[in-house]
C-alpha cells in the first residue's frame, strides 16, 4: 500500500472533532464529573467514587420506573412495528392515492411531542373530549386521570398514532425498491400471499426494520413528553417512566450526584440493548 | 401439458395505441403444439419477452386470445395456467438457501416433502449445483443464480409448458453447451413443450426443433433451422439467420428478370409473370453467401468481380466481393485455392430468392 504521509490532513478533521466535543463529548464528561462529586458549592467538592451509582441502583423508585419503561417499550414496537408493516403493504403503490397515504401518514410526524399529548390530553376526556366522551357513551368506563390501565392505554396509544407512521414510511420505502422480477417469479412459482411476504417482503424489509426497531426503542425508552403532559406521570406513580424519574431527581430535588450517575446508567442501557439487538441481527444475516 | 393457441394476439403497453409503431406484439396467430421444442429467436426488442409473458399469465394481452387446449386463459394468473418461466435476468430467493430454492415451487404446491427431496436432488444433479445446495442463495456467482433461477422452472414436471427467456447468458460456453443438451434430454423424457428465447441462431438451432423468428413485434417466419436457412421468407430472416446473412440486392425490373448497376439477373418465368402483375417498386433479390457459385475460370454466364477481402475461417474462406456497386459475401470451401485477379461468380437459379416489400415470392416448381 501505497500510503502519503501528510499530518496536515488532520487539520480537516479538526472542524467535526470540535464540534462532537461541544455537542457529546464536553457534556458527557460534565455528567460523569458530577456522578463521582458531592457538590456543595463551587470550593466544595468531594470525590465520592461509586457512592452514587450505588445509591441509584438500589433505588426502589427506580427500579419500578426501569421496569414500567422496558414493558412500555417493548409494547411499542410490538404494535408500531407489525402496524406499520401492515400498512406499507396495503398502501396503494403508484397513482395519486399513493402521493395522497404519503402525506396522511407524513401528518402525525410533523407534530411536536407536547403538542400530541396536549391533543390527546383533550380528546382523550370524558367530559369535552370527543374519544373519552365517546367511548364513554359507549358504555365503557374510561377516564386516564384516576384510572392507571386507561393512563396506559392512553399513552401507548398516542404513541402509536404518533410513530406507526414512521415505520410504515420506512417499510414502505423498502418495499419499493424490490424489483417486480421478484413479484413475478413468485407469481409463477404459485407462491401464496403469505409466501410472498415471508420469503420476499420480509427478507428486504430487513435492513428499514432494523432502523425503525431502533429508532422505536430509543425513542419510546426516553419518552417524556406525553405522559407529563396528559397526567404528570400518574395517576399515582403509573405513568412515570425512566426519563420523568430522572428529572425529579435533578431538578425537582436538586439531586445532581445521583441524577447524574442514573443519566449513566440509563445511557448505558439504551446502549447496550441498541448494541445486542443490533449484533444479534447482524449476525444472523452472516450465518450461511 | 397443452396446445397454446395465440389467436389474433396482440399487445400494446399503452392504453390507446395509435400506430403500429405503439405495439410491442403485432397482431399474430401462432400455434406452439404439445411437446415440442421450441426457440424463439430475434433481437433485442423485437418483443420476446413480452410475448411469453403473455403465454405464462404474467401480462395481460391488450388484444386477442390466449388458449390452452382451445380453452381461453386471458384471465387465468400464472398459478392457475400451471406454467414455468425462467428470467432473462435471474431471480434467487436470496433470504434461502439453494435447496429451499429448487423446493419453492413444489412445496407452494404442497408437494410431499420426499418427492421435493428427490425432485432437488435431481434437478440440482443436473445443474451442478449439488456442491453449493445447502449455500445460502444470496452467496452464489452470477452463474450459480442463473441456474437455480433455471433449476426452479425444471422442478417442475407436471407444467404445461416452460418458458426460457434468455436462460444461459451469464454461462460460459461449455456449460451452456452441456445445459443446452440436458434441457433436450429432459424434453424428451418428460414430453414437455419447452419455448427457448434466444438471439443467438446456434443456440437456437441445436435446442430446438423448430424456430419462431420474430421481428419488429411479429413472428416472421416458423420453421425449421433448415427452412430457415434455406428458404427465409422475409428478408430479415435471411439477414438474421446465417453466418455470414444473405446477400440483399436492392433491384429494379428489367427485361426476363430484374437489374442493378447495369447487371442482368435473369429469373424464372413463374417470377417474371408475377413481377409483371404487381405495382410495388420495392424489390430485392437474395442469395446465401453458401449458394453464390465461385468459378476457378471465366465462363459463360458467370459475373466478373473483384476481390476486396477474404476471412479465413478454417473450415471455410468468406469472400467479399464487388459486383456493380455491391458487395456481395461468398463462400469458399477450404479446399479450393483463393482466386487470383477477377473472381467469376454465379447465381444458380433455385437460390435466387425474389423479395416483394421485404416478403418473399415462393415458388410452387
Ligand atoms: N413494461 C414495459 N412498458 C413499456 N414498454 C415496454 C415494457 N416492456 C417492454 N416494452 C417495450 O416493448 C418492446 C418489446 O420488449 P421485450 O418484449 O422486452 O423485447 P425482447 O425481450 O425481445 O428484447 C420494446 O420496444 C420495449 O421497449
Ligand atoms: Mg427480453
């Protein structure tokens, strides 16, 4: 190999190298100085080690939060992702119908977070909300501000309406770029519907899921927003998940060690389910 | 297995077709008998694939009628029709391995999983893909695709016929030679019609028994390689077919046959009676390069032209000659020594063919 010398070449990098220093880095390390420390004030400061990280992971609160964050979590994609798959493939594929789905399921997505659970916060009352009125009238008793199933259901639901779209987006991209040779091959090999979807669609959709099962389960693991907006996190403690704890400890109660050492840890998680999923698949598709 | 009837067969990919010029198949009427073994042969574009999509269910026809046994199957999708078809450009299921490959099409058809077995292990015996059987398909060469992709086609005993478009172009010649020669022995053992689509004459005339030579949408001539050779009945069979093609004279009407740059070709009186009764102007005689008579000496009758270039082929010498303003190609054999000076050529009557608006004239003597 054939390789020039020339350090001047890192000068080039140096633009991006800043830049992740102020955006990630600098941050980071800023809560990793204050998960070791007990601040009192700006001369008062003392190395506490692990202390924190240990405090926090004994945290029954947490515990209970942790829990409610990966059912709530894995509820999401298991209804995000059949759901979006499911639309892509009964979107309509050319004409102005197809133009038309795009931009409906485009809608939801364009919408800030405060904004859907502010939504949802009114559509979802029993009184002059049109879905809790609705479904009251119905016979049904829903109401999410004393009832923690209905809380639940509520915001798994914005969710869905939320983020089904983004995978139906993705996976409808995927299937678009299957060749029609495919389709025709099948056709005459008497492949049945399900056949198509399993040996055909499935396959190539593998990559646009793997993104969108990420995206979900980062996202939905950090979610915030919409609970605090529809119920503060109740009632009682039944909607309050990972990030919501995390900001009462830190700004509610002023608590920065051990905010800081749960930011850690949470980071850690996201991380480290995001790196075994991902290995996981990747590895499957190297298996002959 | 069936008769596929095409009748007054037409398509067009656009909705209101105006010209001629708007259809990929022109208004045709063919018949592909039970069992036989046939290539369709033409070039590119001339409409090969659409026509056997057509015949497979893939398209739907814009004109006229597909039957199966007199039976109209227009409507009837490719699962119903129960016909194989091979891509142009091959299709592996590449999320499968080989085996699940081959085994697709029976397993759709809930074929007991012994028979798959023996029908896989068969066809990729055949195909010599037995090493690679259990390799994920998405791994393989582009060979390799190309003949699981042929594999899934031959699976399949049962069908009424199977479609080859195309099927060997990424394999190298002595397979193809050696696959070209296991198709033929499958059709002779399982009696199925086979439709072959090729643009190479050689390929099509070592598999198949007769030829469809299609042309601008419409298949020109239908024959076998001999008749083809022979007797082409529109000039473009003579140009395509052949090695080097027939030699295509544009001529004008004359006294006893026709003419060009001041030289006589006589015809035969049959021809001359005809010619006196028709109004076109667009006339031309063809004659094979294998007909033109190469004298050693001047003689009566015999056309003097120079020699512009000759190729040695080995078996055979190809001259190019000029004769007027024409170029004319003959062959000699490669016993006999290249000529020196003028090259005295002649055109035996029975292989000078007469062409009316790009038809050919047929004699009945
Ligand atoms: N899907 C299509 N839409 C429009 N025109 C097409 C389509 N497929 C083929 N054609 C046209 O029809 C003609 C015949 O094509 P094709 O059947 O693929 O020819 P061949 O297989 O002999 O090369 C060509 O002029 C081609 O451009
Ligand atoms: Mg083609």
């Amino acid at each position: 190999m054939n390789k020039t010398e020339n350090n001047k070449a890192w000068f080039l990098v140096l633009p991006v190298f800043v830049l992740v220093a102020f955006s990630a880095v600098i941050p980071l390390m800023t809560v990793v100085n204050y998960s070791v420390q007990d601040i009192f004030d700006q001369n008062n400061a003392y190395f506490v080690g692990a202390e924190w990280f240990r405090e926090v992971l004994r945290d029954p609160r947490l515990h209970d939060s942790l829990l409610r964050q990966f059912i709530y979590s894995f509820a999401v994609l298991a209804i995000e992702i059949p759901l979006g798959i499911g639309v892509a493939l009964m979107m309509p594929t050319k004409g102005r119908m197809a133009s038309l789905c795009l931009i409906l399921l485009a809608i939801p997505l364009l919408i800030p977070w405060n904004v859907v659970g502010t939504i949802w916060q009114i559509f979802g009352r029993g009184d002059i909300g049109l879905f809790g009125a609705a479904l009251n009238g119905l016979g049904i008793d829903y109401n999410y501000a004393s009832n923690p199933a209905d809380a639940w259901a509520t915001v798994l639901l914005i969710d869905v309406w939320h983020w089904t779209s983004l995978v139906a987006l993705l996976c409808y991209s995927g299937l678009r770029a299957i060749p029609e040779a495919f389709y025709q091959a099948a056709e005459i090999d008497r492949a049945s519907k399900w056949a198509v979807f399993r040996y055909i669609q499935l396959p190539r959709l593998k990559s646009v899921l793997v993104i969108g099962v990420l995206l979900r389960f980062m996202d939905s693991f950090m979610i915030y927003t919409e609970p605090f907006v529809l119920t503060g996190g109740g009632p009682g403690n039944s909607t309050t998940f990972l990030s919501q704890t995390l900001t009462k400890m830190a700004v509610g109660q002023f608590d920065l060690g051990p905010a800081a050492a749960f930011s850690l840890v949470y980071f850690l998680i996201v991380l480290l389910v995001s790196w075994l999923f991902f290995t996981t698949i990747t590895h499957m598709d190297k298996a002959k | 297995m069936a008769e596929i009837h095409l009748k007054s067969l037409a398509h067009s990919y656009f909705p209101n077709p105006a010209t001629s010029a708007d259809y990929a198949i022109r208004e045709m009427d063919h018949v592909w008998h039970q069992g036989g073994a046939y290539a369709l042969l033409g070039p590119s574009g001339c409409g090969k694939s659409t026509l056997l999509n057509i015949i497979s269910g893939l398209l739907q026809p814009s004109e006229g009628e597909v039957l199966f046994d007199k039976v109209r199957v227009n409507e009837m999708p490719p699962k119903e029709r129960n016909i194989a078809q091979v891509f142009q450009f091959p299709v592996v299921y590449d999320s499968m391995t080989v085996y699940d490959n081959l085994a697709f099409p029976l397993r759709n058809a809930k074929v007991p999983e012994a028979r798959v077995r023996a029908k896989v292990n068969e066809v990729a015996e055949i195909l010599e893909l037995h090493e690679v059987l259990h390799n994920k398909a998405r791994n393989l060469s582009a060979d390799e695709k190309q003949k699981v992709s042929m594999g899934r086609g031959l699976v399949r005993d049962d069908v009424s016929a199977i479609l080859f478009d195309e099927p060997l172009t990424v394999i190298d010649p002595h397979l193809k030679w050696k696959l070209r020669r296991k198709l033929k022995q499958i059709h002779e053992q399982f009696n199925i019609t086979m439709i072959y689509v090729t643009h190479d004459q050689l390929e099509a005339s070592t598999f198949a028994d007769k030829i469809a030579v299609m042309y601008g949408g419409q298949i020109v001539q239908f024959g076998t390689p001999r008749e083809l050779f022979e007797s082409p009945n529109h000039t473009f069979v003579g140009f395509f077919i052949g090695s080097p093609g027939m030699n295509l004279i544009e001529v004008r009407r004359s006294e006893g046959g026709v003419s060009f740059d001041d030289i006589q070709i006589p015809l035969s009186d049959e021809l001359n009676a005809y010619l006196a009764d028709i109004p076109s102007y667009n006339l031309k005689i063809g004659i094979r390069p294998e007909f033109v008579h190469v004298w050693d000496k001047p003689v009566d009758d015999a056309y003097a032209t120079e020699l512009i270039s000759h190729e040695d082929l080995g078996t055979h010498k190809i001259l190019t000659l000029r004769l007027g303003n024409q170029s004319i190609k003959a062959r000699l054999d490669e016993d006999r020594e290249l000529p020196e000076g003028k090259v005295y050529i002649s055109f035996p009557q029975q292989w000078v063919k007469l062409y009316v608006d790009e038809f050919l004239i047929e004699e009945r003597s």
